[in-house]
C-alpha cells in the first residue's frame, strides 16, 4: 500500500559513470533512501540536505528542502512544521527499512546565501538553523557540517558508508540550480502546510 509520503520520493535514477554505482538525484523537495552499493547526489543552493543513516542496519537517505517564507522568523509556525515533516519521511522510511531511532547520525549540507531573491529573508540561514536544531531536540548526533557560506554544494552521499563528499560550485554554471530552487520556493509559497505526522518508533 503506497504511503503519503511517497510522493516525495526522488524519481531520477542513473548509472554514475564515474563512481561506478546506480544513483538517485535528489531535487528540491524529494529525498531517498538506501543501503550498500548506491550513491546520492543532490545540488544545494539555499536549500538543505540532511543525510542520516543507521550504522548497524546498513540504511541511510538523503532529503533536500527548504523552509517556506513565511515573512517571519518563526521557527515554531508553519515554515518549521514544513521542515519537520521533510525530516520525519526520511527518517519514517529509513524507520520501515529497519532503521532505529535511537542509532541514527546525521551529515548536514547547504544553506548557502546564493539567490539574490532569497537572500533578503536570510533563507540558508533559517534552513541550517532548522535543521541543526531539529536533530538536537531529536538526540540525533551531527557527525559532521558544511552549512551557510556563499556557495552552491554538490553533495555525493554512499549511504551504505555513510562516506559524503561536497563539491564547492562556481555561480556562474548554476542558472539551473537558481531555476529549481525558485521553482521549490514558488511552489512552497502556494502549497498547504502538511498536518502532523505519524511517527514510527
């Protein structure tokens, strides 16, 4: 039986030529989860990606989103419930693929002051600042960061390791990044924030 979440699940699978490996790309919203032998791979601007992973069971997943503007710096309204169900799917999913709670780490990416047009509402910020906090109230450690700055990150992510490499990008050959992540601003603008979330413990 197919879960709400689903939706969200990242559809772009590919051979990576050079890590020899199947992968999934991450965009703006989506997130994947996976064990030994795949790689993924997602490109931040001002959005983040926490990648968490269970070391025993041999699973991990990435997310990629970012806070709705709410005009506010509200971290307990609506744009903070938006980013805790990003984080809940992931870790319901990992959860359903043997993960516990209790054994999670996190590696957590982005935030990066790259859009003109987000970087009024301080966005990057508000999303590394989320993030950091959700995984401390939830007791999940942060083996390590690489958050703000003023760069876009490509982040490789080998679940079954939990091994990240992150490319620093230049601006100029990302009109693509700008686009999707506008895109995902644009559509977070008009969309309903989610309700609660059924947890898995």
């Amino acid at each position: 039986m197919p879960h709400a979440y689903d939706e969200h699940l990242a559809s772009n699978r590919y051979y990576d030529r050079n890590f020899q490996l199947d992968a999934a790309k991450i965009l703006p919203g989506e997130y994947f989860v996976a064990g030994e032998g795949m790689l993924l791979v997602t490109v931040l601007g001002s959005c983040v990606a926490a990648c968490i992973r269970d070391v025993d069971a041999g699973v991990g997943g990435m997310n990629h989103f970012m806070l709705p503007d709410d005009g506010r710096r509200d971290t307990v309204g609506s744009s903070a419930r938006y980013g805790t169900y990003a984080m809940e799917i992931l870790i319901n999913h990992l959860i359903k693929l043997g993960a516990k709670r209790n054994r999670l780490e996190a590696k957590v990416f982005g935030g990066g002051a790259v859009m003109a047009s987000l970087s009024s509402s301080n966005v990057g910020e508000r999303n590394a600042e989320f993030v950091l906090d959700y995984l401390k109230t939830e007791k999940i450690p942060v083996l390590a960061k690489d958050l703000l700055d003023s760069y876009p990150r490509k982040v490789y992510y080998f679940p079954g390791t939990g091994r990240v490499l992150v490319k620093k990008l230049h601006r100029v050959h990302n009109e693509t990044l700008f686009s999707r992540e506008k895109d995902y601003k644009d559509r977070l603008a008009g969309a309903k924030v989610e309700g609660d979330v059924e947890l898995f413990i």
